[in-house]
C-alpha cells in the first residue's frame, strides 16, 4: 500500500511538471502573438483603412463633379 502511494504522488509530481511546461509554453505563444502578429495585423488595418478614405473621397468627388456637370 505504501508502495503505492509513493507511486501515485510520483505520478502527480510528473504531471504537475508536464502541465506547468505546457502552461509555460503557452505563455510564450501568448506572448509572441501578442507582441508580433497583432502589430502586423493594427498595420493592415490602418493601411486599409487608408484604402477605404481614398477610394470613398475618389467616389465622393466623382459623383460631385457629375452632379456639377449635369446642373450646368
């Protein structure tokens, strides 16, 4: 019975350490996209965002210029 117990809390210590690696490794993943992949993807978002004002104005002017025209 002993013998037992012992191997059962060598068991639980090596799955405690397994979990905690597991845990560490997915902080590092964490940390990574946080730091790297969400700049990339505020960058593209910015940079269509510029898009969108330049072909929403293009637009703007454009259906100005024909209404202007059609007036005179």
């Amino acid at each position: 019975m002993k013998k037992l117990k012992l191997s059962m809390e060598q068991q639980n210590k090596e799955a405690i350490i397994r979990i905690e690696g597991k845990l560490e490794l997915m902080d590092n993943k964490l940390t990574t996209l946080k730091d790297n992949h969400l700049a990339h993807i505020e960058r593209d978002m910015r940079q269509l965002r510029g898009l969108v004002w330049f072909i929403g104005t293009t637009v703007f002017i454009q259906m100005c210029y024909l209404i202007i025209r059609t007036l005179i």
